[in-house]
C-alpha cells in the first residue's frame, strides 16, 4: 500500500519526463502523463503490487478548445488510493492508444469519448456508436463549436 507521495513517486520513476504530478482542487492524488505511454501507464499501476489501480470508475472527454483532455479516474480496491490521470489529444482526429485491453471496464466509456468528441482509441475492439442515431453525420456533438441541424443556441446571460 502507498501514499500520494509515493504513488507519484513510483510513477514520476517508472516513466520519467512522461508523468508529471498535477495539482487538482479539492486536492487530490493527480498526474499528467504523455498520451504515449497510456496503455503501458495503465498496465503499470494495475499490476505494481504497491498500487493494484484496476477499478476504473470513468474516462471523461473534455474539449479544451486546443485539445481534448481525457480524464481517466482509477482506484485500488484493496488499498483504497485513487489517481486522477490526465491526457491531452488533438482536438480534431485525436488518436490515442486503448487501455480497454488493459481494464475491460474502459471499453463503453472510450466509445462514449470516440462518439460524443471524435477522438480515436486506437487498438479498440469495437469503436462502433451506441448513443447517436445510426445515420448521424453531423459530427461530435460534446465540442463547443458544434453546432447541428437543430441546434439552438441559448442567449447569453447577464450584461
């Protein structure tokens, strides 16, 4: 079992200039790693027996405006740590590499991402839609610049 400390510690080693810690408020244990290493990153901390991080709770997408930011939040049943891990992709034909070969629990959440803001998990079993029509082409509905058929954009408040 191990701290915050530690837990960033193993990590910042294990994958040098590719992990950095992050500061989050509420604080928490957090880190941004470098899209690169994600399946390995993943593969570490749920094999590490000072870790043992398979209990994937959500992948979130975020459109950033320059990026998207994908937003794992993973614990250890039996220590009870969590790690927010973060990663930026491109925010148009953005590629990174499935952790759903790693943590079978990633599977639904990568296609929601791949769905919803476009961003490819390369090596996914079974990147096909779930939530839009079947006929949909107006593109990922979740960036803030989209804007569809029906579409209505909300006034702005205050003044």
């Amino acid at each position: 079992m191990a701290d915050s400390g530690t837990i960033i510690r193993l990590l910042v080693e294990k994958f040098p200039s590719q992990v950095e810690a992050i500061e989050l408020n509420p604080k928490q244990t957090a880190v941004q790693i470098d899209p690169k290493i994600v399946a390995a990153f993943f593969e570490f901390i749920k094999t590490h027996p000072d870790l043992k991080m398979a209990y994937l709770s959500s992948i979130s997408g975020v459109d950033m405006t320059t990026n998207i930011d994908i937003v794992y939040f993973i614990s250890s049943i039996e220590y009870k740590h969590k790690l927010t891990v973060r990663t930026k992709v491109d925010r148009l034909g953005g590629k990174i590499d499935t952790i759903s070969t790693v943590i079978k629990g990633a599977d639904w959440f990568e296609r929601e991402i791949w769905e919803l803001f476009g961003v490819e998990f390369v090596g996914h079993p079974n990147l096909t839609q779930f939530l839009l029509p079947d006929d949909w082409d107006e593109g990922p509905p979740m960036l803030r610049d989209w804007t569809g058929r029906n579409f209505v954009k909300m006034p702005e408040i205050g003044g």
